[in-house]
C-alpha cells in the first residue's frame, strides 16, 4: 500500500474551485545509512573558547558616548550696550558660525574630538627650567621646626613629587655643589595636612637655603648608597652618541682609567643598566647626579644616560671626582608624546531626553553649566594592528582629546596654546609648549594637530622605575585660550584635554626570566636587570579580573571592542577675579530676647 501525505491547497476560500489536491508523494528511502567509522570526526566546539581567542586576537577598538561641558562663565567684556558673555553656542561642539536653524554645520568645529596613543619618549625638552630626564624641580627649601627636635629640612615642588611617607629620594643640583647633594628618607608629607602632593619633610637637618635642586625617587638604596661608601675616581669624560661615536652629543663617556697594567685597580666593574652617583667635589658640577648605564665599551669605560654639551667629543680630562655603582633603583623622568589615531572620523548630535543634562536650564549661562548633553559615535573602527607604545611595547591606554578652537564665533577667542599645568602657576601666552590652534578673524580657528599616525601633541611628565616597572605621571598638559582683545590672565580659560582610556591591564606580577634560560612571549617592553634577567608584566586578557578590580571588561561584538565614555569637560579659570553669584548674601539679625 502507498503511503500517501495529502497537500491542502493554499486558496482554500469560499470561491476556490472544487479541484482534486490530492498530491502523491513517494516516501521510500534510497540512500546509505551513516558509516560508524565517521564518528571519528565529530568533535564539540566550545562557544566561549572561540569568543575568547576572538576578543584577545582582535586590536578594534569603536569609542562612542556622550560630552557635557561645565564653565564658571564669567569671563566678560563690556560691549556698547552690556555686558556681554559667551553664550550657548560657544561651547556647542556642533555650532562653526553658521545659524543653527535649518542650515546645520558639517562638521564640528568649536570643538574636535580625537584619539591618541602614547608613542614617543622626549628626555631634553624642558619641563619648567630643565631638561626632563634630570628629575623633578624643588622650588623651595625651608627650615621645619619639631618639638625636642632639631630643624628638619622640608622641600616644595613645583609639581607632584610622587612619594610617600618612608621613601627615598636624592637630592642634587647640576648647577652648583649643594650642601644636602644625598639619599634623604622622607619623614612626612605636607604641611599641616594641606599640599601633601607638594611638600615633603625629610629625616635631614636644615643647614640653609639651597637653590637649583632637583629630586629623583630611589627604591631601596643600601646602607653604602645613603652614605656614598666604597667609591671609585672616573678620570675623565667624553661627550659623545649611543656607540661612542661623534654623532651627537646626548650621550657621555665615562673613563676611569685605560688599559695599561699600571692603572688596574681602576676598572669600573659597572654592567649595562646599572645607575651610578657622581659627587663632584670640584667646579664640574654639571656631573653630579643619577645615570644609568647604557653601554659598556670595556672594563675602564663606559656610557651613561647623560647630556653635558651640545658638541661631540667635548673632553675634559685630569679629574678625580668620586663615584659609585648604586644598589638602589632611582627613577627615570621624561615626557610622553601621544600620536593621532583619527580626525574626524566621528559624528555628533544633541541628545534626546533620556541623555538630557541633570543641571538645570539658566537663561543667559550666567552660571556657567552647559544645558545641553551631545552624543558621539566614531564611525571608524581604530584598528591597532603593528602600533607599539612609547616603551616599544603593546598599546595598553588610549587618549580620548577635546580639542578646542580658536576663532571669532561667536566670540573673539585667542590662540590655544599647551602649557604644563602646575596648579599653583598661571600659563601665559609667552610660555607655550605648542600651539594648538591659532586665531582666524570672523571664522573658527585652524588645526594645528591633523594628520593621523603623523602629528604629536604633548601628553605628559611621567616617572618610571625599572625595579617595579611601574609608571606615574608626574604633570599633565593643559590647553589655554583667552580673549583676543584682551589676552590677560584674568581673561584666560584652561581645560586639560587628554582623558585616559584604559584598553588592557597589566598583571600586578612581576615575571622574570633568570638569565640565560630561553623564554618565548616576553613582550618588548620588558627590563634587562643588570644581572642578566628579563623581568615584565603580562598584559592581562580582556574579560580578566586580577585580583577582583585590575582588568578591563569592554563590550566585544563584530569583531571590535566598543567603549563608551562620559566625558565632562570642565573649562576652568585661570585666575578668579570676582565672586560668582552661587548665594544670595545674608542679612544679620539681632536676636530679640523673650522672656
């Protein structure tokens, strides 16, 4: 008997044809059961093993958020009928000058988003009055004094010094011979609770003032270190480059004696990246100081990590100034670069309701609180494929930069010019770093910084040490405008541009490979001990908690990892010259007294 499946037509309404639907279907089964021996090639994929080995392979990176703008507003001029103030639209990112009806910008112009890397390592450029690598500037030296103590010697900062309560630091001067030229151990921070990041007390007596210092972190210095014991006399010393050669002059030779039997007893025994202190006890100061090792020649010279010239083969001989082979760790110093990834490879709208600022509306903006809440979206996945950082490792941070504009809409805003921020130092149109846009009469002003993979602003002062692998910042950059009318330092904004974006953690292990054994994986912003180990930090996996709170957890869908960022903008004063109107000022009232 067939076996028979019946197919109802799909027109079956009240006028269809009355039509046989009736369909034969034959149901016999020719084809060959499965073979046993296929089984083999049958194997279980897992899901969350695959998405792993994706998200970690990936470098796609998508930034999209929302920005809202905070300013005291107060900054004015007094035009011939009021007084007049920057409005809305000079912190609209959408607002170029054109009117805002149904002619909408193109482009953002008042404002410009972009994102960086950290690419390049600066020692020379100057950081206040020198040359970064040479460590942090003291402004002051102060007597302190303790009860039942002697006067204590305490030191302020022109920027964070980055020590706590029971470090080391150095003390020095490269241009005189200073009286507390030594290891110090910090006693205490601060002065009386107040600029902690700023003034350290040291376990020193105070013997009087001393200008010109400098300050470098140490990480356990010997007993030998802090009292500058077992030293040995360098002879003399070359300006050269890296090799030795004339090239340039960033690098110095040191020679403690020559090959000839009769000076034996002054060879160096120095190895590549080990830190040397040289006390000068005559008039070349200029030696005295920190250096790391950075090449060996032979046993009686080598090269250190210092710049005494401008011209090569610069030698001064017939000297006998001491020096020692540190135990301890000091610290490096040098500025960050930060490299453009993109330009305007974004779009940016005004939010709708659910993404509307908390801050209430204000007629006029006379408090300062922008009204209004704008997202955005990068419409270019950053792909990090072939970049390294500044230490010639793996990008582990990016850069999101609000970069403003110069320009005369709707008012006459001055050139934006990069200064160090030192909180307690005003920045001035003379004392730039760069320039970052520069003012255009009746438009927006240009773009200084805009060519990916190219251009570079100034990022930051940082300290790095390669005992803990470990770095700080020490100042970061701020970007100053002012009135071009009026380019004073009461009339002057700041805003500090560069917002940290974590994209990968390293571990808080520190890995070693001791020396001569064979390790593959190490990444090459690993550290050469002296004594021939390699010692890094891994890169954490995205998803990877360390320790329940250093890791990174972003969003991974279609190949790319999507950070979202909030970002306020907050454009500060330079210099405060009234009293915002924030309170209505009370009245005294005398108590009646009832009895």
């Amino acid at each position: 008997m067939e076996r028979v499946k019946q197919l109802l037509g799909s027109a079956r309404y009240k006028m269809a044809l009355d039509e046989n639907v009736n369909v034969n279907v034959n149901l016999q089964g020719n084809m060959s059961p499965l073979k046993s021996n296929l089984n083999t090639i049958i194997s279980l994929v897992s899901q969350e093993q695959v998405f792993r080995e994706e998200r970690l392979k990936s470098k796609n990176y998508r930034f999209l958020g929302r920005i809202n703008i905070f300013t005291d507003n107060s900054i004015n001029v007094l035009d011939s009928n009021a007084v007049l103030r920057p409005n809305n639209k000079d912190w609209d990112p959408l607002f170029d000058g054109s009117n805002m009806g149904s002619n909408q910008p193109t482009s953002p112009n008042n404002w410009v988003l972009q994102v960086l890397y950290p690419s390049t390592m600066i020692k020379y450029d100057k950081v206040q009055n020198n040359s970064a690598y040479l460590g942090i500037e003291i402004e002051t030296t102060q007597p302190i004094d303790f009860s039942g103590k002697k006067t204590k010697l305490s030191l302020k900062t022109y920027h964070k010094h980055n020590l706590e309560t029971g470090d080391y630091c150095y003390i020095y001067s490269n241009q005189s011979n200073s009286i507390y030229t030594k290891i110090h151990y910090v006693e205490s921070l601060g002065d009386d609770g107040e600029l902690e990041e700023k003034i350290i007390t040291l376990d020193s007596n105070y013997i009087g003032n001393s200008n010109n210092l400098i300050l470098k972190k140490v990480l356990n210095p010997s007993d030998d270190d802090i009292n500058f014991n077992k030293t040995k006399k360098l002879k003399k010393v070359m300006s050269c480059d890296l090799s030795g050669g004339s090239q340039n002059s960033n690098y110095t030779m040191v020679i403690s004696g020559n090959l000839s039997p009769n000076f034996s007893a002054n060879t160096h025994n120095l190895r590549f990246n080990d830190y040397i202190d040289i006390r000068v006890d005559d008039n070349n100061f200029y030696l005295n100081g920190l250096h790391r090792v950075v090449k060996i020649i032979d046993r009686y010279r080598f090269i250190i990590d210092l710049k005494i010239t401008n011209t090569p083969n610069t030698t001064i001989s017939n000297l006998t100034i001491p020096f020692r082979r540190l135990d301890g760790t000091p610290s490096d110093y040098y500025i960050r670069k930060f490299k453009l990834l993109t330009v305007d490879d974004y779009e940016i709208n005004k939010a709708s309701s659910f993404g509307s600022s908390i801050y209430p509306k204000t007629l006029k903006n006379s408090l300062g609180v922008a009204n209004d809440t704008w997202l955005f979206t990068f419409i270019k996945d950053i792909n990090l494929t072939g970049f390294l950082n500044h230490r010639g490792g793996p990008i582990s941070e990016l850069y999101i930069a609000t970069i403003k504009r110069a320009g005369q809409n709707t008012f006459g805003w001055s050139d934006v010019t990069s200064h160090w921020d030192y909180q307690s130092t005003y920045a001035e149109q003379n004392n730039k770093i760069e320039s970052i846009s520069n003012y255009n009469l009746g438009g927006v002003g240009t773009l200084e910084k805009q060519l990916p993979c190219i251009s570079e602003y100034t990022g930051d002062f940082v300290e790095y040490n390669r005992s803990i692998l470990k770095e700080t910042r020490v100042v970061e950059v701020i970007h100053r405008f002012t009135l071009n009318s009026s380019p004073t330092l009461e009339n002057g904004y700041y805003i500090k541009p560069f917002q940290k974006i974590d994209i990968r953690k390293y571990s808080e292990i520190i890995e070693v490979a001791n020396s001569g054994e064979s390790y593959a994986g190490i990444p090459g912003n690993n550290e050469v001990r002296p004594n021939g180990d390699i010692k890094w930090r891994d890169l954490l996996e995205p998803g990877f908690i360390e320790n329940g709170n250093n890791g990174v957890n972003y969003p991974y869908i279609n190949g790319a990892h999507y950070i979202y960022v909030n970002k306020g903008i907050f454009i500060k004063r330079q210099k405060y010259i009234e009293t915002l109107p924030l309170f209505t000022p009370t009245k005294l009232v005398t108590p009646q007294i009832i009895c």
